[in-house]
C-alpha cells in the first residue's frame, strides 16, 4: 500500500505496471482512458457478432438483472442488519439506475458512439399528435379510480381527501425523474430490439418477465412493501406483464417517445401511492386493480393489431438509427 500512495505523490520516472496504472491516472485522463478501451471491446464485440442481434438482447438483460441485483443487494442486506445502513443508498441509486446503465453498454458494443444518442434521442421524438401527451397521466389517474369504485361497491369505504390530489403534480415529477432511468432500458433499448423480429405484443411479454425479475430484491428485503401490496412475487409478475403491454401500446402510438412512456410510469406511481397507499388501502384494492389492468390490455390486444399494438407501425432499433 505504501508504493501506491507514494506513486500518487511524486512522478515516477517510468510507466507503472498494468497492474496499478488504472488506479494512478489523475481524474482527467481517466474518462479517456476508459474510453478507448470501450472503444476496443465494442469494435471486437461488433466484429464476431455477425450482424445477430440476439446477443445484444441477451447481453442487455445479463447486465440488468446483474448490476441491478448487486446494486439492490447492500439495501436487502441492510433490512437484515447485515450491511452498514449508512452506505447502502449509493448502491440502490445503481441498482435503480441498472437498466439503463446496462442499455449504455450494450448500445455502445451495438451501435458505437451513436448508441448513447439512439437511446436519449427518444425523448425528443416528435411525429405524433400532442394530444397524447395527456394519455399517461391521466390513464393512470383512471385506473386507479376505478379500482377504488370497484371496491367500494363490495362494501368498503373510502374517504376522498381532495388535498392529496393536489400532491399529485409533486409526485408527478418526483417519480418521473426516478423511473426515466427504468424506461430508457426496458422500453428505449429493449422493447423497439425485441420489435425488429418479434411482434410489440410478444417483445412486451418479454420484456415484462424480466421487468418483473428486475423487481425481484423488493420482495426479500425485510417487511417488504411490494409483497404486502401486490400479496406475492407471483401476483406482480401477472400484473407487469399485462402493463407491459399497455407500455408497448403507448411507445408505439407516439412513434417510440421515452418521455411519454417514463411519464406514464411515473403517473402510475403516484395515482397509487396518493390513492392507494396513503390510504393504507393497497393491499385489499389489489384484485380490483389488477382487475382494470387486465381489462386494459385485453381492450388493446382485440382493439389494434398484435404485431404494433398501435395504428402507426411498431418502433425498431433499425428506424431509431434512421431518424437519427
């Protein structure tokens, strides 16, 4: 250990070994550094591929569900006392942030430098009308409120406090900034791959088995919110999957737009937690929810065709490189 910081004080007067130069670069050269090596990788990677895109696909969700589950672990850990609770929310920002850190690199092993700019450059797709841009927030308003109206019909009651809705913009935006870095791997990357040889409704079923998956360290932290409210991993998993499919709808109808799709994801979020859990009613209005979702995604399955879920055609990796 000396050597190193001894290293880091005074130039050496010849070039350290391989095996600390990382580790010694100043801040300055490390950004290049890393890049010329993701440089090398992705031109071998793209070289024995063979032009398949299915090991990019199979690469994206190797890398999700790995660095999402080690980003999540210290934080399951933790529930248990067996990780320090003070370091624990750094790894959970990775393992939020794991889908699309994983979308960066397979984007750049598939694409090069351009990779980055197909998938960031959804936010800014245009070619569909406005009035959409109100579907993801208020779907998920009606959803909701139609679960709750269900319930209430069996008997229960629910007291409407009107000042919670106010809140509701608030959370908007809260949950928009945190599940952006969901969308832009599941639905920016690996829906419009699975679209190039499969139809939006089976590539929304895969990608909702793992989006499911992805879930799975909020079901064994310790009092786990999730298993109380959905009931079990089995439950949820049903219920990603049949939203999956209203996901796949709504990024083809706006001709792959991430910021509708994360904004719909977000809408979501807060109807249920506003409606739902600060009612401390997430729990028993489940099956009427999960009941409206159903609904939903039947209604878009008979309504448009399986191959786009949608009027327009579906959005592909292939047209996301052309539009660029």
């Amino acid at each position: 250990m000396s050597s190193i910081f001894t290293a880091t004080t005074t130039a050496p007067a010849t070039v350290p070994s391989n095996r600390y130069y990382f580790f010694l670069l100043p801040s300055s050269r490390i950004i290049p550094w890393l890049e010329k090596r993701i440089y090398f990788i992705s031109k071998w990677w793209r070289m024995h591929s063979n032009g398949t895109s299915n090991k990019f696909i199979t690469c994206y969700f190797s890398l999700a569900l790995l660095i999402g589950g080690l980003g999540y672990a210290p934080w399951v850990l933790a529930s248990y006392d067996l990780f320090p609770s003070d370091f624990f929310l750094v790894f959970m920002i990775v393992g939020g942030a794991s889908p699309t850190i994983a979308a960066v690199i397979v984007a750049r092993l598939e694409f090069g430098k351009k990779g980055g700019e197909y998938l960031f450059g959804q936010f800014g797709r245009k070619d569909f009308s406005k009035w959409w841009l109100f579907v993801p927030v208020l779907l998920p308003l009606t959803l909701a409120t139609c679960a709750v109206l269900l319930w209430s019909i069996t008997g229960e009651v629910y007291s409407l406090d009107l000042m919670k809705l106010a809140e509701f913009p608030a959370f908007l935006v809260a949950n928009f900034l945190m599940n952006m870095w969901e969308e832009i791997g599941w639905r920016g990357y690996a829906l419009p791959a699975l679209q190039e040889k499969h139809s939006a409704l089976i590539s929304s079923l895969i990608v909702g088995i793992f989006w499911a998956l992805w879930h799975w360290p909020h079901f064994v932290v310790k009092d786990s919110v999730m298993a109380a409210n959905y009931h079990n991993f089995l439950w949820f998993t049903i219920t990603v999957l049949l939203g999956s499919i209203s996901y796949a709808w709504l990024y083809n109808s706006t001709n792959g737009s991430l910021f509708t799709v994360s904004l719909y994801h977000a809408s979501t979020n807060a109807a249920t937690i506003i409606l739902f859990v600060e009612s401390g009613i997430s729990s028993s209005v489940f099956p009427f929810h999960f009941l409206t979702v159903l609904i939903l995604a039947v209604i878009l399955v008979f309504a448009f065709k399986p191959n786009s879920l949608c009027r327009k055609k579906k959005v592909t990796l292939n047209q996301l490189q052309r539009d660029s």
